[in-house]
C-alpha cells in the first residue's frame, strides 16, 4: 500500500471510529498521536508503550491501543487518573491496558511506573491548576500552579 492510499485508509477510519466522540474535545490529539504512532513504527520486536496522564474512561489511550494493536503494547501501556469510577469503566472497556489509580502530578507515582515512548495528557491539565484557584480571587495563584506543573 503506497502512503495515500494508507493515509486515505486511516481517514477514513478515524472519520467513522470517532463519530461517537466527536464533543468530547479529543479528537486533535488522537489523530496527532495516530499519526505519530505510524511514523515512529515500533523497533523490531518492541511495541511502542503508551502512558496517559488523566486517562478518565480511557477513550484515547483505549482508542490508539486498539487502532494500533500492532505497533503497541497494550499490556506494557499505563492509564492514570485519580477517579476509581472512571478508571472502572477504562478497565471494563479496554481490558489488559493497566490502569493505576493516583494523582498524576505526584513524583513517586511516575517514577515507579516506568518508561514510555509517548506520553499523553490530554483534556486533564486543569486538574493540575485546580488546586491553586483561589475562591477569594476568583482567580488560580499562577507562581503556585507553575511549581506543581515543573515538580511533576
């Protein structure tokens, strides 16, 4: 298969496989780490390993493993979120994919996990800052949120 027509292919089947997540405000990053997936290919022998920070329900990570079983290792690839209801359903939806419950800015959560080629964090960056908004301001303490994004 030449590249337009695999290009051609894998629109088509983004077009049709993310119809049901189309307001959900993931469907940039996963066409970009689809993309990504493809061009990096896995070493021989080694499929590409996937982290998400902030996984949820699992939709991108759970959708990039099963379009990419070939080139990924879903039992080597690790959801995070601090929510065990959504973790629930990630592990229901895409069995064998490790899900870990925790906070993903925490340090010793992520060095203990191991390594990744691509790592995600998508639709999850606000629960870092959430922490620092002030309900006096009405505003989140930037200096605040700053150390806890550069300390994770």
């Amino acid at each position: 298969m030449i590249m337009s027509d695999l290009d051609s292919f894998w629109d088509f089947y983004w077009e049709t496989r993310l119809l049901p997540m189309e307001n959900l405000g993931k469907r940039a990053a996963i066409l970009a780490v689809s993309k990504l997936i493809r061009r990096l290919g896995p070493p021989v022998g080694q499929p590409l390993r996937l982290l998400e920070l902030g996984c949820g329900e699992g939709q991108v990570i759970g959708t990039l493993l099963d379009a990419h079983a070939q080139q990924c290792a879903v039992q080597a690839s690790v959801g995070v979120d601090y929510n065990p209801q959504s973790l629930a359903v990630c592990r229901r939806n895409y069995p064998g994919l490790r899900c870990v419950a925790g906070d993903f800015t925490d340090p010793s959560l992520l060095s203990g996990l191991g390594k990744f080629d691509i790592v995600l964090l998508v639709n999850a960056l606000h629960e870092v800052f959430s922490d620092c908004f002030s309900t006096e301001s009405g505003e989140i303490d930037i200096p605040t949120a700053k150390k806890r994004v550069e300390q994770a």
